[in-house]
C-alpha cells in the first residue's frame, strides 16, 4: 500500500530536504555522471566550496556526442572543483565490468571521506554501484537530486495514444530501444537456487523493459510496483495503463484498487518516485513475505531514487539477486529544464544500514535486541 512511512522506518531514514546551496570541504569528492539533459548541469550552480575539493566524472559508453562532460568540467573549475584527466572515469552501461575496482581506486586516491553523488543523470544501475563503492570504503555519502522541469511523453501524447489504443505508438515511448538484461556480479546472489523467482519490477514508460527480462529469468511469481510522481500524477495512470496487459498475465499478484478520479482503477502496488523510503518500505515487506519460499530478484528499472531504495534493500539482504533491464538509449525529449533541487544526506551508509536492520528485526522477526 502506497503512502505513509511505518514507524520503525519513519524516524531512521533520512528525508530529502530542499537544496539551494551545497558547502563543500576537505574530504569530500563530487561524484556526477554528466549526461545530455538540462539538469545535468543544475549541480554547477549551488556546489560551494569552503576549500579546494575534487570531483569524479562519469564518461558514459557508448559514446554520445550529446553528453555535456566537458561543459560541466569547465563549470566546476572556477567553483574551485578539481578534475583531473585520471578522475574521469569511463562507465559503460552495458558492461560495467571492472567499473567499481577503478571508481573505489580513485577514491581512495582521493582520500575521500565523504561522497557528494548527484544521482540526477546517473543510470540506475550506475546508482547502486556507486553507493555499493562508496558504502564499501566507510564513505559519509550525500545525494544530489535535480528534477527535471518537464518529462517526456506529454499528457496529451499518453491521452491521444490512450484513445486510439496505441500503447505502443513511437510518441509515448522515451526510449530508442532495449538493449537487453544486464547483470553484475557483486549484485547478484546465488541464494536460493533451485527456488522459483518471485521478480520484483519497477515499472516504467516501455513495458518493453519488462518483457525482457520476464523473456530472460522466466520468474514464477511477477510483482510490479507502479510509480507515484509527486507533481505529474498522470504518470501513475500511463505507466499502469503501458503495463495492464502484463499485469493481466500476473494478475493474481498484482490486485488493483480504485483511485479518486472516477473510473479510473490503479495498482496497488505503489511507491513515490520521490520519496526513497516508500520504495524501502515496500520491499522490505515483500521480502520478508517472499524471501523464505522463493528466490528474490529485483529489477530497479523505475526512478532514480527508487533505485536508492533499491540499493539500501539490497545491501540489507545480499541474499536479493538484482538483474537491470536496461535502454539502448533516450530520444531527445526525454526531459528539459530544471526543476526541484534536493539533498539527502545519509551520513555513515553503514550506520544507517545497521539501523535499519535493527529495525526491522524487531518488526518482523521480534527480536528485542
């Protein structure tokens, strides 16, 4: 169920907090991946060093020609932000191979003790590598998170397309294509073999995504979570509507409810694109409803910050086999301008995962201690 945080959760988990300003000092190390959207310079404007500090550049293959990496190392530079040629480091999202070894290197070369890491262009599974790095090597970490202004497809092109039944009409799509199910080692598991899968699937604008990888790991249970966007609350309604024929295949596990506007039935299964520990909440409660007769997967193909939910989850519970259906690329209006600048500061990753874990074994497992 969508909505308020539980108790033990709500007073451990950090909340975002509008950002307008972001100091900066000795220690901490900027990590951004400068993509070609609008707001993938939106962190040039409000970093403020107090002393000389470093940043990390993601060079993202394949190779685009659009991707601003350059505009935003020449917008650091008079801010006092440091990039050298060895801190642009390049990510291949298709495969991410020894990505993490080179990032946790530069770090430490760095000596970083706090990673500032603007998730606003980042790729989701590029996400939770980074936090996998920066929790590995003790980091404090803060997110950075910029919205774009306005999102690609429009109301109107999902109303029209909606009318004329053409789900998969070119206009509604923000993608150029898939390029398949990507998996990386130190995020899968092996527990559980032998077990059906129950997937855990974030839905997005191409339910092609989704198809993917249900054409890949053949789960014996699906269980879609719908995302709920906190200013265009259409969205909610187009995502549900791009995946009904999915869930209809799945429908046993994936129940729908009425919402306020008149005829119009939703999923269930809902967590804010938002606020990150809605998505927390939620897989926690699967998980714990799951993971003793099924294998677990999850696929964090939905918002950026459902992906952080998605890493805390995973760190929590190893156990958790991630798979990444993954774009081939975006087209041109995928979004523009900027919007809501936010800061979520979760201080030392490892103390709040140790809290959180403590937490959650006294509501599920009711251990006191």
């Amino acid at each position: 169920m969508p909505g308020l945080i539980p108790p033990y959760l709500a007073d451990i988990l950090p909340r975002l907090q509008p950002l307008t300003r972001l100091p900066l000092e000795a220690g901490d190390v900027l990590i951004h991946a400068p993509g070609f959207e609008d707001r993938t310079m939106a962190i040039t404007e409000v970093v403020a060093p107090k002393t000389e500090v470093h940043a990390v550049l993601l060079d993202y293959r394949p190779f685009n020609p659009k991707n601003r990496l350059s505009d935003v190392r020449a917008a650091l530079l008079p801010r006092g932000i440091k990039v050298a040629d060895e801190d642009i480091l390049v990510y291949d999202r298709f495969e991410p191979g020894d990505f993490e070894l080179r990032l946790q290197k530069a770090l430490r070369a760095l000596q970083a003790r706090r990673a500032v890491v603007d998730i606003s262009t980042m790729s989701k599974l590029e996400i939770m590598l980074v936090l996998k790095v920066c929790h590995g090597l003790g980091l404090f970490v803060c997110l950075v998170y910029s919205e774009a202004l306005i999102y690609g497809p429009s109301q109107q092109e999902f109303e029209h397309a909606k009318q004329n039944n053409e789900i998969h009409r070119p206009t509604l799509q923000v993608f150029t294509g898939v390029h398949g199910v990507i998996r990386v080692d130190s995020l899968a598991s092996v527990a559980m073999q032998g077990q059906p899968t129950a997937a855990l699937v974030f839905m997005s604008f191409n339910d092609a995504l989704t198809q993917i990888l249900l054409n890949t790991v053949y789960p014996g249970r699906l269980f879609l979570i719908n995302g709920r966007p906190p200013v265009h609350s259409w969205r909610e309604e187009a995502t549900a509507w791009i995946h009904d024929q999915v869930r209809r295949e799945w429908e046993e596990d994936n129940p729908m409810q009425s919402s306020l506007a008149e005829g119009v039935w939703l999923p269930k299964r809902v967590a804010s694109t938002l606020d990150y520990r809605e998505t927390v909440s939620l897989l926690l409660q699967l998980y714990w409803q799951l993971s003793a007769t099924h294998r677990v997967l999850l696929a964090p193909a939905g918002s950026k910050l459902q992906a952080v939910g998605c890493f805390l989850v995973k760190a929590l519970h190893p156990d958790i086999h991630i798979e990444y259906p993954s774009p081939e690329g975006f087209l041109p209006y995928y979004s523009s301008l900027v919007g809501n600048r936010w800061l979520l500061d979760l201080g030392d990753l490892s103390e709040l995962l140790v809290a959180i874990s403590k937490a959650e074994r006294r509501r599920y497992l009711e251990i006191l201690t």
